[in-house]
C-alpha cells in the first residue's frame, strides 16, 4: 500500500510561486506576472491574488516564442551579448 502511495505522490505535478519561478528564471517577480498577464507563460490562477505555474509548461512556452520570434525575424549573429529565456533555463 505505501507504493501505491508513493506512485501518487511521485506523479504529482509540482507547481511554483511566481517568487519561486522568478528565481529559477533569474528575473524579477513582476517580471514573471507581466509575463503571464500578457498570456506568454502559462499560468493556474487559484485566487484573484494566488497564481502558480507550471516550470515545464512555462519552459515549452518559453522555448515556442523563441523559436517563432527567431523565424520571423532575420537570425541573430552568431556572438549576441543578449541572454534568451532559453539562455536561463
């Protein structure tokens, strides 16, 4: 029975903070929520005031937008002092 138990809770999805993800990102907190106000990191909205997010989602979401920003537009030289979100993750 504790396997059974453990499974689940192995299974569970862990869910961040914006203070949380703004760490891993290395970006600041209001950072993270205008991020996810402007719909381009996805985010669970608990409460008016509690948001979380899902690092792995955020990452794909993250990743998406670069790569379609990237083929809009012409490509980057090769030596860019500029750090992608890709760059962080």
């Amino acid at each position: 029975m504790s396997d059974d138990n453990n499974t689940h809770a192995d299974a569970r999805e862990e869910f961040l903070t914006a203070r949380q993800l703004a760490a891993i990102m290395q970006v600041s907190e209001a950072t993270v929520r205008r991020l996810a106000r402007a719909g381009r990191i996805p985010s669970v909205r608990l409460t008016p005031r509690l948001i979380r997010f899902h690092l792995q989602s955020v990452r794909e979401a993250l990743d998406g937008a670069t790569r379609s920003r990237h083929k809009a537009t012409k490509p980057e030289p090769e030596q860019s002092p500029q750090l992608s979100f890709t760059d962080l993750l």
